[in-house]
C-alpha cells in the first residue's frame, strides 16, 4: 500500500516533524511525500529515513491553480492508494483534484484549533476578516474529503463545530513521540556545556518549551518571576523557543530586573538535555492543538505544572501533574511554588505521567494505528466503489 502524503512545506515545525516520525516507522506502508512551496528544511531526514520527497517548488504562497496541475502529474506517476493531506492549502489542492480521481480516498487533518475565538482574538481586523473567509472556503469544500485525523478530540470537537462536519467522519489519533530515544541516557557533554553557559550549578531549573507567541502563555510566568524569586531566591527559567513576542518578553525581563533569572534561549536542537537538567516544566498555554512538549516533558520524568485547557487534560491529571487554572496568574504562582516546594514528593506524579505517555503517545504504537486507519479506508473504499 502506498500513502501519498501531500503538505505546505518541509518546514521543521509540529506537523512536518510529526508526519516524519509516523512514516518513518510505518512496517507495510509506503508513504511518499509531496511538499508544494520550496521551504525543505526537512527533506533530508526525510530521505535519510528512505521516504521519498517530490518537491514542487511553487512561487510565492498560493497559486494553488500550478499547484493543483503539478500535483496531478504526481499523482499520475506515483498511482497511490490514498492520500493524505495536511495544512490548508494542501488540503484546498487535493480536494479540486478529487473529481479527477474518485477512486482514490483522501485524508485531511485537523492539527490545531483554526478557527478557535482564541486565535481570532490576536487578529486586527483584516485579518479576522480574512480568516472568516478561509474559514467559509474551508467549509464549503470539506465534503470532497473522505476521512479526516484530528490530533486531539479536543481539537475533532472544535473543528466539526466550525466546518460542519459529522463527528463519525473524524479520526482520533494522537501525535507519537520515540519514548526509547527521549528517556535515553542523555548526552553529559551537552548537558554541562548548558549548566557552564548559564551558571545552572546548584539551581532549581524551571523550563518552559514553546513559540513565543502570545497564546503560548510565556508572559504569564515572566510576570510571576519576581513573585517566585522572593520565595525562592535560587530558581532560574529556561525559555527554549522563537517567536513574535521575543522583543516584548526580552522587555518585560529587562524592566523586572531578570536579565540573570530568566532566559530566552531560541529554537533549540537539545530539548531533551533541557528536560533533563530541570526541575519543573511550566506550561500556561492558552490554546493546543496536541502539546508536543507537553508530551516531551512527560517522557522526560520533568516535574509538570500546566494549565487545565481540555487538550492539556487529555494528557495528563492531577494524579501525573500540578494543574492550574489557565490565564490565571495567582492560581499559577500557587501551583509553581506548591511544586518548588514539594519535588521529591512530586516523582510519583512524574512516574505517573511517564506511563501515561509511553502506553498513549508511543510513537510505534501511534504509526501501527495510522497504518491500521489507512488499511480500513481502502478496504471501505474498495467496497464502496464495487457497490456503484
């Protein structure tokens, strides 16, 4: 069987790196992948991993139309079983060329919540507007999709609701991590080399793993800081991650007298190292498709403090991390400083979130459900089309 994968880019970000880990442990499928604009930062782990890359290139970030032809010679050459497509326009191209190709199931995802009123509220208004529009675009071609895969039910319940879809036509299927590579034995070079650039000796280590984007939350912990350094003079926060908000978060550290306490760190290749020198994870985010780091730090055995947003809660409970009301800054300063103060208390709570994530978030297990998914839409298909 092959899976035609069809995306946006091979841009190093969640749902690229997702699809690599997923392919890259299939045992029957073969998956090709077909990226449309040039960005390719990935293609090479694809090919390292023996996954084939067709790359279209297309100027500028539409023209969907060149698209649409020099995809439909792809799928020409490569005669797949089904195809799965990822991100908007990847999706708004494979569903015009349905009519063209019948026989053939196709795959959509839901990857985050698009269309959430969070997300619409950091919009000014053209591009709230221009986001209705996508949004109505979206709804009124999603009955050329045969099955979708939402990374989170969270996520399934949103998206039905904005593009009116039934819920019967959406798969449930988690993002997977490679737990035996994650909870490795990690690297002691990397991890002193950290503590000597950040003078990390004999600290209590608090971590936060995100774009520094508004929704992310990072503020939130920067405007607690001084709150928690009064009580616990030792700590330092490690911020791995890039975004928008950097100039602003770099000028609130500046004005509350951080500039030693609190650290932007940037995109990093060395999370895992991070986990493992912290002491607890901090994660206030407002808004989730499915927390990839989350997810990283319960692997890591990383005390967890998060906020109660429904798709956090999917992962864990208070039975495998500290939980504070989300947005809420008091609740959050009670819940850090409860889990400062109680670490060695806390491991079961960290055991406890490991478990979790190596029975649910496993990333072969995750790949045998994608491949057992796929397996029953071709069949169905089959079926169906003998039936007419």
């Amino acid at each position: 069987m092959k899976v035609l994968f069809v995306i946006d880019t091979l841009y190093n970000a969640g749902a690229e790196k997702s699809l690599l880990e997923i392919s890259k442990n299939f045992k029957e499928i073969v998956p090709v992948f077909v990226h449309i604009y040039s960005e390719n930062a990935l293609k090479n782990d694809f090919l390292k991993n023996k996954i084939k890359v067709h790359s279209l290139n297309l100027p500028g970030s539409w023209n969907l139309k060149l698209a649409q032809e020099r995809l439909k010679k792809i799928y020409d050459l490569e005669q797949p079983d089904i195809i799965h497509a990822t991100l908007f326009r990847s999706e708004i191209v494979t569903r015009r060329l349905k009519k063209y190709y019948p026989h053939i199931p196709l795959v959509n995802s839901f990857v985050s919540d698009s269309y959430s009123q969070e997300k619409f509220e950091e919009y000014n208004f053209l591009r709230k507007f221009k986001g209705r529009l996508i949004q109505l675009w979206d709804r009124n071609t999603v009955s050329k999709v045969d099955y979708f895969i939402s990374n989170s039910e969270t996520i399934k319940f949103s998206m039905c609701k904005a593009l009116n879809i039934p819920p019967k036509k959406v798969k449930v299927i988690y993002r997977g991590r490679d737990v035996k590579k994650l909870s490795r034995f990690f690297d002691s070079e990397i991890s002193n080399a950290i503590i000597d650039e950040y003078n990390l000796q004999g600290k209590t280590i608090l971590i936060n793993v995100g774009r520094l984007i508004k929704t992310k939350g990072q503020a939130d912990i920067i405007e607690i800081m001084p709150h928690l350094l009064n009580s616990f003079p030792n700590i330092v926060l490690l911020v791995a991650g890039e975004g928008n908000r950097r100039r602003e978060l770099e000028e609130m550290i500046q004005e509350k007298g951080l500039k030693d306490k609190v650290f932007l760190l940037g995109n990093r290749s060395d999370v895992p190292e991070l986990l493992s020198l912290s002491d607890v994870f901090i994660f206030p985010t407002y808004l989730e498709g499915l927390p990839g780091a989350l997810i990283e730090a319960m692997i890591s055995n990383t005390v967890i403090c998060t906020s109660n947003i429904p798709v956090n809660l999917e992962c864990i409970d208070e039975t495998s991390a500290v939980i504070f009301e989300v947005g809420n800054r008091k609740d959050m300063l009670e819940k850090i400083s409860f889990a400062i103060s109680n670490l060695p208390r806390l491991e079961e709570r960290s055991e406890k979130a490991f478990k979790i994530a190596s029975e649910k978030f496993n990333i072969e297990l995750i790949s045998q459900v994608y491949e057992d998914f796929y397996r029953t839409a071709i069949k169905t298909n089959i079926d169906q089309m003998k039936d007419k």
